[in-house]
C-alpha cells in the first residue's frame, strides 16, 4: 500500500488550513487543559485536579480513576475503596459514550510523542517497519492482570511510562521522560505507530471499551472517495478504516466500528472530499446490495379469448 508522504496538501488547499488541522488542534488544546488542572497547583497553588491521570481528585469532590487501575486491583485481591470505585465507574460511563480511545488521542501525554515520530516517518521517508501482531497488546493486558495477581499489586502503575511522564512534566520528575523518549525513537525507527498500535495495554483494555461506545467516526459521504490514500497514511490504526470506507461494496454500513478507532479525527482533518464525519453507532445501518440476477421477463398477454403467450407464438 502506497501512502502520500505529505498527505495534508491536497485537504488544505481545497478546504483551507484550518478545516484540514482543526481536530489536531483541538486534541493539542486537550491534553494541554488536562495538564494544566494538575499543573495549576504546584505552580500557582490553585489545586484544581489532585493525583496522576491514573487516579485523581477534581475540586475536592470529583473522583476519577483509570478503570484498569480498579482491574489490576481486583486481580491482586485488593477490593478498591469506594472512592476509587466511584471514579472509575465515572470514567467507564464517560468513554462508554466518548469511546474508549479517545484517551489515547484526547488524554494522553505520550500522544503528541507519538504523533511527532509518526510525522517524521513520512517527511523523512522511513517506510521500513517491524512486522507485530496487533492483538500482542491484548496479551499484554492478560499479563499485566497475572503479574499484578502473582505480586499482589498494581503491577502496571511500577512501569507505566505514561504515569512517568505525567510526574516529570507536572512534578518535575524528568527521568520519568525517558520512557516517552523509548517509545519516540521505537516508533521512529522500529514500528510504526509501535507503541500505541501494537504494545500498549492500557490503549488495548480501552479498545474493549471502544466496541460498544457512542460516539464513532463514519465514512458517509464514502461515496465521494477518490482512492488517495491519505486517510491510511495519517491513522494510528489504519486497519479500522477499510471496512466502513469500502463496506458498500458488501452492503456494511458506513461506521467505523471496531474498538481500536482512537477517534482522533485524523482522518476527517486530512480527506479532501469530505468523507469523514463524526456520528453516532446508531447510524450503522447497512443497506442491503443490489441483486445481480435479472428478474425472467413477464409473458405478456395479447389475446384472452382464449389466453395466447406471444413467447408461443414465436
């Protein structure tokens, strides 16, 4: 598969600069405010959010805790307190509607990391990549579960290079930021779009989430693809897009369904035509496909006294 190493030229020269980079900004402007409610009190006093992106206090009333912590607990035979319970069931109602992963591309420090090594793959033409299963992550997940089961534990949060960076750019921690350099240089030089496409666990245990979410990118207006290819080359997660893009062809409907969809909205900031949009997984009802056996032609009746086929009289 061939993609366009400058895959945004054609979007904003027929749509313009901001309708072609408004999602990438409104994710940079995102992570940057949810930085900046734990930033708030080490640097002004003013304690906003309370903890780490894992587990945290908004305004002293607000529990939030990242699901996968609660599961790593109950799996090292800790019951959560009732606090961190209620935080994470806020948490999972909020992505149930939102979508998994939009963690990964509306939350997450290491995002814009990752989006940094994916862009300089394609300005630099690096097209060499390690060859790694996708699902690798979900036995990652599997085995962070048993290691946190086996050292009765949150086993994750020893080593979770997103927790790490999160402490060096709000605490100043800074050898924390050397997990977010690992991951830069993998998935510059080793796989693309390595870590959060194919490694991560905590991007895999929200992708289950992202199955049934609300909130969804579709290809309504798929008709109007001309075969660019720009939309493959600037996903995180190509492989979601084919069946919603290409789905008329076996009458499937045009909502990108599949867990792994970041709903970064990349694809809809970098389509010329206007494919992409934002929608609900309600709007995926498939259409059925055309028949392709012609209906026998109907005798037609020339006389009735008595019935005469005009077939017979031939």
């Amino acid at each position: 598969m061939t993609v366009n190493a400058r895959p945004y030229l054609e979007a904003r020269a027929q749509k313009g600069l901001w309708a072609s980079s408004k999602f990438m900004v409104l994710r940079r402007i995102s992570q940057v405010a949810f930085l900046a409610l734990f930033l708030s009190g080490p640097l002004f006093g003013i304690w906003i959010a309370k903890g780490t992106l894992a587990s945290s206090m908004t305004l002293g009333v607000l529990p939030l805790t990242d699901p996968f912590i609660v599961l790593q607990s109950l799996a090292a035979r800790h019951w959560p307190e009732a606090l961190s319970a209620t935080g994470a069931a806020i948490v999972l109602v909020g992505y149930l509607v939102f979508g998994g992963r939009t963690y990964c591309s509306w939350v997450c420090p290491v995002n814009p990391v990752t989006d940094l090594a994916a862009w300089l793959r394609r300005r630099l033409g690096i097209t060499f990549t390690a060859k790694i299963r996708p699902e690798l992550r979900l036995y990652f997940v599997g085995a962070v579960l048993a290691a946190s089961m086996l050292s009765g534990s949150v086993a994750w949060e020893l080593i979770n290079p997103v927790t790490a960076l999160h402490r060096a750019l709000v605490f100043g921690v800074w050898f924390g930021a050397g997990g977010a350099v690992a991951i830069f240089l993998f998935d510059l030089l080793v796989a693309k779009h390595g870590w959060c496409g194919h490694l991560c666990p905590v991007g895999a245990f929200y992708g289950q989430i992202g199955r049934v979410a609300l909130l969804r990118v579709t290809a309504d207006n798929r008709a109007a693809c001309n075969d660019c290819m720009d939309c493959f080359a600037v996903c995180p997660e190509p492989q979601v897009i084919s069946p919603a893009l290409k789905g008329e062809r076996t009458g499937a409907g045009p909502v990108i369904t599949a867990g792994d969809c970041t709903v970064c909205g990349a694809c809809i900031d970098v389509c010329s035509k206007q494919v992409f949009h934002l929608g609900l997984r309600s709007r995926n009802a498939a259409h059925p496909l055309p028949s392709t056996t012609a209906p026998a032609p109907a005798a037609r009746v020339i006389s009735s006294q008595p019935a005469v086929l005009e077939r017979d009289l031939s």
